[in-house]
C-alpha cells in the first residue's frame, strides 16, 4: 500500500513552485514562501473552511497574505488546492508568473484569480484591510445568525508590523476583541538591507499583547506546534497572533537566512542545491501525481460543511434570504430612487440653508434608513463630521449589531479596514474624517481605487472655509491630486440637494469608491425647482442658465457654486450675460459622451472658474481662462475673512470675467 505523501512533500511542492516561477520570470520573491511553506501547508490542509469548487462561497474562511510579495506562497496554494476549478489557477498561470496580462501578477490583486481575497503589496496593507474582513464577519454573523460564522487568517511579514498603518489595525482589533482573527507573523529575523536588527528591535509580541491580543512563539517549522497554536487560537475571545520562527529561504544551500533570499532569482546552482537538500528530483513546475492529489483532497474538504451551509440558508424565512442575497449581490433596495426623489422635493420646497456636512448627515437620516447594509463610522470627528445618523447604535466588542464604528484617531487604519469590510461583502462601509487628512490614508484609498470597491468616505471641512484652524487643516492642493487617481471620484456637492444626489450617486458606482468633500461653512439653497434627475451624477451641469446668449460661463464646485451665483448676479447689473455650471465630480463628467460635456461646456467667448483650491485640473474645462483660486497654503481667522484675504469672490469673479471680455 503506497505511503501518503509527508508533511514535508507537500509544503516542498510550495516551495519549488515558488522558486521555479521566479527562476522563470528572473524576478520575485522565493523567500517567504520557502520559510513560510510548512504554516501554509498546515493551514490550508488542516484548518482553514474553504471549498476550492466555489471560492466564492460567502462563509468560506478568509486568508490574506498580507505579505504580498510573497504572492507565489498563496499562487501556490490556489493551483495546488485546485481554487476554481477550470477557471482556476493552472501551471500555464504559474509559469506566467509577472508577465503581462497574466493572472499571476508581481503581487497579488483582488481576483486576478479565483480565491485571492484582496489585494496585498503595500505592506501593511493586508493586516489592516484584513481587520476591517473580521469587523464584517462580527457585522454580518449579528444580523444573519447561523449563515455567518467564519474566520479570518493573515499571513504578514516584519515589514507589515513596521509599517505604522499595522499599530492602527491592530489597536481597533484588539479593541473590538476580534476573536476570529489570527495572524501568523513571519519571523524570521530578515529585511532587504540585511539582518532586522539594523532598524528594528521590537518585542512584537509584547505589542500584540499591549493591544489586547493573545500573542506567543512558535516554530514554524514545526507541523504540531502550528496547529496547537491554530487550535488555541480558535478557542480565544481576542485576537491572536501566532510569531512563528522561520527560517528565510528554507533549503537554499547558501542564501537561506539571509537577505539574499528575500528577493529576485536565486540562480541554478542555488536551485539546484536546494532541490538537493529538500529531496525535490522534480523538474521544474512538475508536481508528482501523488502529492498533487493529496492537496486537492485539501481543496475539497470543506465541500460537506458548504453543503451543510447551502441548507441552512434554504431553511431561513424568505424575507431574510432575499435579504441576504440582495446584501451578497451588492444591489441597493429598489425603493431607494423613490426615497430619495421624495427627499428632494421636499429639500426645494424647505430651501434649507447649512453646511454640506450637516445636509450629509440630514441626507444620511434618510438614506441610513433606506440602505441597512450602509455602516458609517469616523475617526474621532463625529461631531464634525456628521456621520451618525438617526438611531444609529455603535459597534463594540461585545454587540455588533449596530452600524457606526469609532475608529479613534486612525485614518489611514479606518480607510483599509472599510476597504476590508467591502471585500468582504454584504455591508457598504463609509469612513470619515478631514478632507487636509487623507494624506494619511492615501494609499488605503488607492488600493480601493484598484480593487474596485465600492466605499464612500465622508470628508468634511473641504477648504479654506474651514476658517480658524488655519493652513495645516485647510486643504488647498487635495482634490486636484483626488481627481488624478483612477477609477476614484470626489464629489463636492454645491447644497442640500447636491449632498443627497452625490451620496446616491457614489452608492451607485458599484466598482469604484468615492469621497464626498462636504463644508464646515454654511451654504445658500441654490437647487430650488425640484428635478427628479440626479443632475449630480453627470458630474457637472447648467444650474443657472444665462439671461439670453451667455457671454461668460462660470464654473464652480462645492461652496464656490454661490460664489459664481452672485457674480452671475452682478454680470447682469453690468449688461453680461453669464450661465453658472456647478461641477460637483470631475471624472464623472469627463466620462460623459462628447456632445453632452460640449454642451455643458459651452461656446461662451469667456470661461472663468471658481474654486478654493489650487487651479490644476480645470484647464481641461476652462482652458487659458480666468481662475479665481489659491496658489499657496491658506490662513487662520473666520472663513469669511479668510475668503476675502485670497480673493475668493463674487466681485472678484465678476471682474475678472468683465476684464476678459475688454471691460
């Protein structure tokens, strides 16, 4: 009778796969998955819940290998596993590795492949964005008892714990007490420059444990200690992190812990040597029958507890299995266009005049009510921002039924955690803060722009109108920079009504996040004939026409779109002819078919536009014409006064646009 293959066959098959595709592509990383082979093996093959014939099963554990330079470890798992099936990762995938428009990119993107649970690179990034996966799990398991119950592991390297945006992540886990969240940190004493000890001498799990979490060493070379450590975590009501001694570079002959087998090819002797000391006779890409069996019965261990999973959800009442699948599809509830165009009308009838962020929040009363998979949150601005609507109870550790989450002061870890909370599914996260910070949650930002997901940050106090706090909370250069990012869109909306149509607009882009920029200042009512159109959702239209053939066209955003209304205003005293056209969202706008962007454009002789912010970007619109704006940094003093210090007027509007035109 043939002998099962061992413990150490199937993590070697890892391994060579690892070191085979980077010797082919002349480029990667072959460290991690080499030291990290045998808690990957362990794991898949023993632990984790997961069918490999549907990846998207949606109580299948979660593993995100945060370590995302790594990518051949998890590459590995999926092909070995058989994830997907046909439509899966094959050999031809992993001979493809870092090629162009292969499925096995230089680090792993949100499904490139089946079973790749977010994208991972920016360390740091996978640790943060996986708490914001186990914060969705808690959410869901509390409104959908008996369907939701799995957990969430993380695979992450010194540099993901050095990365500040980790200290974040972990301090809102441990305090949420996120049971079902384990972490196996790779510790194996290696960066690029050399030894760890040249930058850092952390007491990592000191730290995880000064944060509430269970943390402990481990060898994790060793198969039983693994899965002890696995078992114990389970059984925690905190998070826990698993710091598993590893060696980098696992079997190579000279560079195994060192950093010369962190990163790029380690050439043929290397290869060699290490097939040699691993007893791996295999040519390269060739996984033996035997072993190659033995991990796809791994992929399909879990089909009997999906099965079990599949009837559990048949046996739920109707009305909460439509809404669990509404929520998993990611449609919005059908009635919300009526809700809203309801809304509206009443706003033109009320004219109601306040700050964008208090119009978001009067808009989030109603939408809160209307969308219960929408969770809003803020890091530690909730009287500033707005964000809880009416009734809304907060999460805590020990009831996550509510929908708002107090992040504390962590920007860039409430970013990545709502972005986790979005690949997760079922819940629509919204984050906030002030409009000046995210500069510290930019790349949280960017790689949701990436992925495709659909999170609305809220971010208030969008300009110098913030007024007393001065230049280093006033944002000047921040939406040009937005509205450079692809697949990411800024919505400035002009009044009430702006603010609902901006927040129904960016709930409506499934594949894309957004951010509404919302005043601190106070704003006139500039929509006041109800139009049941989301105008805003053009990105920019005609919201004052001109007084016959429009000599000058004035174009606004946000709190400047009064601004050009009054200049309008005095254009007229003097005999011009202007229209105002509020633009609320540029790259929605530049996505517009031609004729309609002509149209909104324009053949006015004069375009001028208005915006407290810097001036990049709206050549596209106004071409060489006037820009009343700022160029430098803002001042401290009530905003008024601030307004007036930089120009930022009607008056200066209306001249500069009679001055074009040779008045």
């Amino acid at each position: 009778m043939a002998t099962a293959p061992s413990h150490d066959s199937m993590a070697n098959a890892i391994r060579f796969l690892a070191v085979d595709a980077v010797e082919k592509a002349k480029s990667g990383h072959p460290g991690l998955p080499m030291g990290m082979a045998d808690v990957a093996t362990v794991l898949w093959r023993d632990v984790l819940k997961f069918d490999a014939s549907d990846p998207h099963w949606p109580d299948r554990d979660r593993f995100v290998l945060s370590a995302g330079h790594g990518c051949m470890l998890l590459y590995s798992l999926l092909y070995l596993t058989g994830v997907g099936g046909d439509k899966g990762l094959g050999i031809e995938d992993i001979k493809q590795f870092r090629q162009v428009g292969s499925r096995t990119p230089g680090h792993p993107e949100y499904w490139c492949a089946p079973g790749v649970e977010t994208t991972t690179g920016p360390l740091g990034q996978g640790i943060s964005t996986a708490v914001g996966v186990a914060i969705a799990e808690r959410m869901m398991a509390a409104r959908f008892s008996g369907i939701v119950d799995h957990h969430t592991y993380v695979l992450a390297s010194d540099g993901d714990l050095m990365e500040g945006v980790s200290q974040e992540a972990i301090g809102i886990a441990g305090h949420l007490k996120l049971s079902k969240l384990i972490v196996f940190w790779d510790n194996n004493g290696i960066s690029i420059d050399g030894k760890l000890t040249l930058a850092d001498n952390v007491d990592q799990v000191a730290r995880f444990q000064s944060a509430g979490w269970n943390a402990s060493h481990i060898d994790g070379h060793d198969p039983k200690a693994i899965l002890d450590a696995v078992h114990a975590a389970q059984g925690s009501d905190r998070p826990t992190m698993i710091a598993c001694k590893t060696t980098i570079g696992f079997g190579l002959p000279t560079h195994a812990g060192t950093s010369k087998a962190h990163s790029d090819a380690q050439g043929a002797a290397e290869v060699a040597g290490a097939r040699k000391n691993l007893n791996w006779p295999y040519e390269p890409f060739v996984i033996p029958d035997d072993i190659l069996a033995v991990w796809r019965k791994a992929g399909s261990r879990g089909s009997a507890q999906h099965e079990a999973w599949n009837r559990a959800v048949e046996a739920l009442d109707a009305k909460t299995r439509a809404e669990f699948e509404r929520r998993l599809r990611g449609d919005l509830p059908q009635d919300l266009d009526q809700i809203l165009d309801a809304y509206k009308r009443k706003l033109a009838e009320d004219k109601p005049e306040v700050a964008t962020r208090k119009a978001g929040q009067a808009a989030l009363d109603v939408i809160g009510a209307a969308v219960p998979e929408l969770v809003t949150s803020s890091a530690d601005l909730t009287p500033s921002n707005n964000t809880k609507f009416a009734d809304e109870k907060e999460i805590t550790a020990d009831d996550f039924s509510g929908r708002y989450i107090h992040w504390g002061i962590r920007e860039h870890g409430m970013a990545a955690a709502c972005n986790g909370i979005a690949v997760h599914g079922g819940l629509v996260p919204s984050g906030a803060s002030f409009l000046c910070f995210t500069d510290y949650c930019r790349p949280s930002l960017r790689i949701a722009a990436l992925m495709k997901i659909r999170v609305v940050h809220v971010f208030t106090h969008d300009s110098i109108g913030l007024g007393e706090d001065g230049p280093t909370h006033q944002p000047v250069e921040h939406l040009a920079s937005l509205r450079a990012m692809p697949n990411f869109y800024i919505w400035r909306p002009a009044d009430s009504v702006e603010t609902v149509e901006c927040w129904q607009a960016a709930l409506e882009r499934e594949h894309s996040p957004s951010i509404l920029a919302l005043t601190r200042q106070g704003l006139p009512a500039l929509r006041t004939k109800h139009v049941a159109e989301n105008l805003c959702a053009r990105g920019g239209y005609e919201i004052s026409p001109a007084s016959g053939e429009a000599q000058v066209s004035i174009f606004a955003s946000g709190s400047e779109v009064s601004l050009a209304v009054a200049a309008q205003a005095q254009l007229k005293e003097k005999g011009v002819a202007a229209r105002v056209v509020s633009m609320p969202c540029f790259p929605v706008f530049f996505e517009q078919p031609e004729d309609y962007r002509r149209s909104v454009i324009g053949d006015a002789k004069v375009k001028v536009a208005v915006e407290a912010a810097v001036r990049f970007g709206w050549d596209a619109i106004i071409g060489d014409g006037p820009f009343i704006g700022m160029t430098g940094f803002g001042e401290s003093g009530p905003y008024k006064a601030v307004y007036q210090h930089f120009g930022i007027t009607p008056e200066a509007v209306a001249k500069a646009a009679a001055e074009r035109l040779g008045m």
